[in-house]
C-alpha cells in the first residue's frame, strides 16, 4: 500500500525518489549580516521556480505579512525586521525595497551551500564559535583543502558591501555598529539612532 501511495504522490507532485527522500538539513543563521539575505532566499523560492512571477503572490509565503500588511498568526517578526522603521508602513516599504534588487548568485549560492553542508552562516568568528560548541569541523565534505567562500562563513570577502539600510544607520563604523547592536539589544543603548526615511 505505501508503494502505491509513494507512486501516486509522486506522479500528482511531479517528483521522484522516495517519500522521505533526503534528511532535514538545516543551518544556523547570525542574524545581523545574513539573516535578510535568507528570507530573501527563501521568499524568493517561488519565483525562481516558476510557480509565481511575484513573492507577493504565493500563498505560503512571508512575503505577505512582512511586505504587504496580509496578517499571518503563524509568523512572529524578527527583531531585525522589526528594527528596518518603527513605523509599520514604512518598515513594510523597507521590507519590499530589499526584493527590488535581483538576490546575486553568489548570495543564493551562499545559502545553498550553507544549507547542503550544514555549516554556519556568518562571519568567520560566528562559524567558529558555533562549530566549536557543536564540535563540528567546517569543510566541505570533500578530500583535500578546507573550501573557503566569499560568504563571511568562512572569510571576510571585500567584494560584499553594507546594505543600504545598514549603512543609514550612522556615518562612522563604530556608531553604526553601536546603533545596530541596539537594535537587538535596545537596553544597551537608550537613544535610538535609528532615523526613519522614506524610500
């Protein structure tokens, strides 16, 4: 009986292999440099596989609730995307401004490679830590040299820049580090450096 379900589930869904083809994979994400490039990633899964032409229109999609106001009881708001304007509206238009820009392959590919080997994705120092307390190693599951991407998992690519809305947060680096850090922490830092602008 189960052959016969497998079968038809996957001449209906149009896939192949077993039911529970491949194990669950996940990564572990710091939040505060890819954590938007992944809801990106993933919002934008849809699109690239054809099924939609906008994130907007898919029906299990964040995109909804994060970018066009569609209510969702499931989903909570990440501090990160609460911290894009501390106005609803705004922060929705910020939201939809990041999916202007086409997501680069290097950043996709970045996610997948991430996601397919189960490393961290971060900065370097964030990848270490966290391999460290899982006692993972961090290569790429292939003989030889330890495989280092131009993702901040593994090493610092000069070729990457801030996102506009990271940069908006102060001229100099260390404030806008310090202004960044207060959006996640907002005890450390009492006077919002956060200013609201309209895109």
């Amino acid at each position: 009986m189960l052959k016969g379900y497998v079968q038809y589930t996957n001449r209906f869904y149009r896939r192949t292999g077993s039911l529970w083809e491949g194990r669950y994979k996940s990564s572990v994400v710091q939040a505060e440099t890819y954590l938007l490039v992944c809801m990106r990633y993933i919002e934008l899964n849809p699109v690239r596989a054809a099924m939609v032409a906008d994130p907007g229109d898919y029906r299990w999609s964040g995109y909804r609730a994060n970018g066009l106001a569609q209510p969702d009881a499931r989903l909570t708001p990440h501090p990160l995307y609460l911290g894009l304007d501390a106005d609803a509206a705004l922060r929705r238009q910020a939201y939809r401004a990041l999916f202007r820009p086409k997501l680069d392959a290097e950043a996709a590919c970045e996610v997948r490679e991430a996601l397919k080997l189960g490393m961290p994705l971060g900065s370097e120092r964030f990848a270490e830590t966290i391999c460290a307390r899982l006692g993972i190693r961090r290569n790429t599951g292939k003989w030889g040299r330890t495989s280092y991407h131009a993702n901040g998992l593994l090493k610092t690519d000069p070729r990457l820049t801030p996102h506009p809305l990271y940069l908006a947060l102060d001229t100099q680096q260390d404030r806008r580090c310090q202004a960044y850090r207060a959006l996640f922490h907002p005890q450390l830092d009492a006077e919002p450096r956060v200013k609201s602008e309209k895109l």
